[in-house]
C-alpha cells in the first residue's frame, strides 16, 4: 500500500508543479505578448500535458492551480491503472526500461535548463528583438537612432521601458513633445536602474539629465494617462525611458 501511495503523491506534485507552470506561461503570454518567454514554462508543462489531455479540460474549468491537479492525478491514476491490467501499457514500460536511469536524467535536466536559458534570456532580451518604440511613443520628425523597448506589462494598461540614441539639439523638442520636465536626479529610483533588459543600463553621474511627466507613479499604476521618466547622459547620448500608459 505504501508504494502505491507514495507513486500517487509524486504524480500529485509534479501535476502542481505542471499547473503553475502552465498558468505562467499564460500569464506571461497574456500580459507580456512575448510568445517565446511564455515557451519555457510552457515547454516544460507540455510533456505532462500530452500524456494527461484531460489536464487541460481540469485547467479550463476549474480555473485553478490546485483542485485542477487533484482531479487530474485522480483520472491518471483510474486510467493508467486500467491500462495497465489490460497489458497496453507493457511496450512504453519496456522501452522506458531500456532507457538508462543516468541517461534519462541527463535529458531530463538538458531540457529543463534549455528551457530556463531560452526563457531566461528572453527575460533579459538577449538578443533584443523588439526595435524601435513602443506603441505609445511617436518620434517622427526627430533624429532618433539605436531605438529599441521592452515590455513590462501590456494588457489594459501598459508599460514599457525604451532607449534610444538622440542628440542634444533633438532633446528639448523631444522633452516638449511628452510633456517631460527637469527634476531633481535623486528622483531616479533604484527601480529605474535595476530592469531586466541587458540593454538598459543608465548611467546616472553630475551630468545626467533627468526629465520626467508631472507626478511619475514609480511604486503603482498612478492616475490614468500617459507617464514617463528618463534620463539623459550627455556622454553617449543615450536616453533611457520608463513609460507607463494608463486607460
């Protein structure tokens, strides 16, 4: 009896292991519209997902990363079990048992790191994909090179971080054009500094401009409408823009 048990309580957490999985994967979709980010969870949900396609029919309606797990080990433990005693299950059994243990835990652990560095670096947006602006930001009519963004959250609300090489004669008017106003350089957070992307790294010294749109929400949503802060160092020309653009 212990056997078993113990057989039953591991499907039951690697089902909610599965399920979280699979519910980032589709937050991450949903709310970062990064379809390669979202694979590396969703890579890693998919073998079980395969094999226990009821999971899915638990995930839908239940809508939840528990009583969906404890539904599906319940149906996986009825059904394996009976195709086991029926003698179907005796040619994947034998094939599985010609798989060395070292050798199946080296592919195993290969493709979760696979998995990890594919999401891992898309999290840090390396290489960057996405060049140019971000939705919101229009920049026509002025000299604005090296441009490239990263999305933090875009569902009803956005946000997006942006940098991108302008000129100093280019930046009054790009200033004007936002709405963006000179404040005090210790307004930069340490937020602002730390983001994801490889890419953004601002350097912030006695030089450095920092421009931003009255009130800046740095720690929540803020008011409705479109919000910026940014920094300009006049040493490389960059411009780094955190943008949060509320409905």
């Amino acid at each position: 009896m212990t056997k078993p048990l113990i057989y039953i309580l591991g499907i039951l957490a690697i089902n909610v292991a599965v399920s979280f999985a699979a519910a980032l994967a589709f937050m991450l979709f949903l709310f970062r519209g990064d379809l390669i980010l979202a694979a590396g969870p969703a890579a890693l949900a998919l073998p079980a997902l395969l094999l226990q396609p009821w999971f899915v029919a638990f995930l839908l309606v239940t809508r939840g990363v528990f009583l969906a797990p404890i539904l599906t080990t319940i149906v996986t433990v009825l059904v394996y079990g009976s195709l086991n005693q029926s003698g179907m299950l005796e040619r994947p059994k034998l094939a599985l048992s010609k798989l060395k243990s070292l050798k199946a835990l080296a592919l195993v652990v290969g493709f979760v790191l696979l998995a990890f560095s594919v999401s891992f670096s898309r999290y840090v947006d390396f290489p960057s994909l996405n060049q140019g602006t971000p939705p919101s930001v229009e920049v026509s009519g002025l000299n604005v090179t090296d441009s490239r963004y990263y999305c933090l959250g875009s569902f009803i609300d956005s946000e997006w971080l942006w940098r991108a090489r302008v000129r100093e004669s280019d930046l009054g008017r790009l200033a004007d054009k936002f709405d963006l106003r000179p404040v005090d350089g210790n307004q930069a957070p340490d937020a602002f500094r730390r983001m994801p992307p490889i890419w953004w790294r601002p350097a912030i010294t006695d030089r450095t401009k920092v421009l931003s749109t009255p009130n800046f929400p740095v720690g929540g949503r803020g008011a409705d409408g479109w919000h910026a802060l940014a920094t300009w160092n006049p040493d490389d020309e960059l411009l780094y823009v955190w943008v949060k653009n509320n409905f």
